[in-house]
C-alpha cells in the first residue's frame, strides 16, 4: 500500500509539472505572436473626470505601419523590438518590449522621468510575466506584471503600473505628471489588441490627484510585410549597434537604486544623440567595445546625478 501511494504521489507531482510546462509553452506562444507586420490604428480619448469643471481633451487618433521582431528567444525571456514604417525610405526605431517570467526584480516609476527599484517575492511572481517597456533611444519606460490567461481559446494578459506621460501628450501637457496604466493585451484571428484603462493623476508630495480616466485601443492588424523592406534593410545594418545600446542601459540600470532621465542635453534630444551615433557607427564601421564606449559618454549628459 505505502509503495502504491508513493507511484500515486510521484504521478500526481509529474502531472503537474507538466501541466506547468505546458502553461509556460501556452504563454510563449501568445507572446511570440505579438511580433508580425501591422497597420495600427491607436485610439485614446478622455472618459470622466472628478472635477465637473474639467474641460476634456480632444480625443486622439493615429495610424501606422509597425514592425515588431523577435531580437532574443529565451526560455524564460524574450524581446520584441518595434519599428514604423514611414515610406519606403524612412523608418522610425520604435518602442521596445521585454517579457519575463517570474522576475522579482522590477523598475518602478515615481515621477519626472525617474525610477527606483523595487524587489518582489517568488510568490508574487509565481505565474506571472513581466512586460518591461523602453523608449525609442532604450531609455526605460515602464514595468508591469501580470498572468496570462487561455481561456476558451482566448489568450490575454494584464497588469497596472505607473509610466511617464505618453509620447502623444507629454509636449502639450503639464496638468498631470504619472499616468498609472491599466494594460490589456489580446491576441486576436488578425493580430492582437493593447486596450488601456488609464488615470491621469497628479504627484505632490500631499500625495496622488486624480485628474482624468482615459480609454485606450491600438488595434494591430497584419498586413503584407513588403512595406517593410526598406525597415528590414536597415535594422539589418543598425541592429548590432542597437545591442550595444541595451547592453549599455541595462549596466547603468543594474549599478543603480534609483536613477533619473533627460530628455534633452546640450540641445539635443536623447533620441536624436543615440539615432546619430548609429550612423556614425555604421558610417564609420565602429566595433562593440567602440559602440559602447561612445553611447556611455554620450548619455553621461542626460543622466541625472
């Protein structure tokens, strides 16, 4: 009898962590396919707000061709990078996405372009991927974490987190200073959807304001990727560059509890100052240890002692 129960325990422990591999194989899957060539339509207006007197925004409507490429494949990690198609012979370096699983390490975002670690416990991770989002020049963005669920056929994940203000209003306002997202991706038959629930709130040291909440859509819809050829030609000869840059960011992250960022330095954008140095490396023909010594001097202006 003691044996039978021991093949019934070591059964029942084989189960389980298969039906754990098979969650973790469910999960890739829907992350991977993020990536693809997409029309993207994004749709953000303002819904409520505390105060009857708040005069609402107007809404905002974009679209775009985007191209998002797996860069690194990891078992328990991956990264996708967008990039916009403009026309045949322009193309935008994107936002970037890193997923990973079960991280306990997490950058918080407080306010004005500043974050501070915060350390999570194996339990609140069990399960749970952390997308991790970077600006166009690498810089960090915001972190959230969340499990995603296959259910019904469906796959989808969530989280809520504070970030800096979007790209879209960050030149036009400053009434608020925090938007704390709530996020929701699914994948759809034609490609997938990010729905936002976001708040506006307003930091001070007497605490959050609600401003204003906001409802969110970018839609991305596969499309045929030969209007990515010219966007695929040159990430072909910038990505090695780029792997320089996240190596860079990803050491002034790691020596660093808290760190601040600067859009602007000297007159130029931060942006603008990494874009250049590509070209100057690809012109140039720069080695590795070369990339990463001329981006960890360029960005010493922008960061924040």
């Amino acid at each position: 009898m003691k044996f039978l129960n021991l093949i019934l325990v070591l059964t029942g422990l084989v189960t389980v962590k298969a039906n754990a591999q098979s969650k973790l194989e469910q999960d890739r899957k829907a992350i991977k396919s993020l990536a693809g060539f997409y029309e993207v339509n994004f749709n953000y207006g303002e819904v409520t707000a505390p105060d009857t007197a708040y005069k609402f925004s107007k809404p905002y409507e974009s679209h775009g061709s985007e191209w998002a490429e797996i860069i690194v494949d990891e078992p328990k990690r991956i990264v996708i990078q967008h990039m916009l198609a403009i026309n045949d012979t322009t193309v935008i370096k994107h936002w970037r996405q890193d997923w990973t699983y079960e991280d306990t390490d997490i950058m918080l975002y407080t306010q004005d372009n500043a974050w501070k670690k915060g350390k999570l416990t194996p339990a609140d991770v069990k399960g749970t991927w952390t997308q991790k989002v970077y600006q166009v020049d690498d810089s960090p963005r915001y972190q959230g974490y969340g499990t995603w669920s296959h259910v019904g056929g469906h796959d989808s994940w969530q989280s809520q987190t504070d970030s800096p203000l979007p790209r879209r209003e960050s030149t036009v306002r400053k009434d608020y200073n925090v938007l704390n997202r709530g996020s929701r991706i699914t994948i759809t038959p034609k490609g997938w959807m990010f729905e936002q629930d976001n708040k506006k709130i307003v930091r001070s040291p007497a605490g959050d304001k609600l401003l204003a909440v906001e409802k969110g859509y970018e839609e991305f819809t596969k499309i045929d990727p030969k209007v990515f050829a010219y966007a695929q030609k040159w990430w072909a000869s910038q990505h090695t560059y780029w792997a320089d840059v996240r190596n860079v960011w990803a050491d002034i992250i790691g020596s660093n509890n808290t760190f601040k960022v600067k859009t602007m330095a000297n007159g130029k954008l931060l942006y603008e100052t990494l874009f250049s140095l590509g070209d100057q490396s690809i012109k140039e023909k720069w080695t590795s240890t070369q990339n990463k010594e001329k981006v960890k001097t360029a960005l010493q202006p922008y960061l924040v002692k």
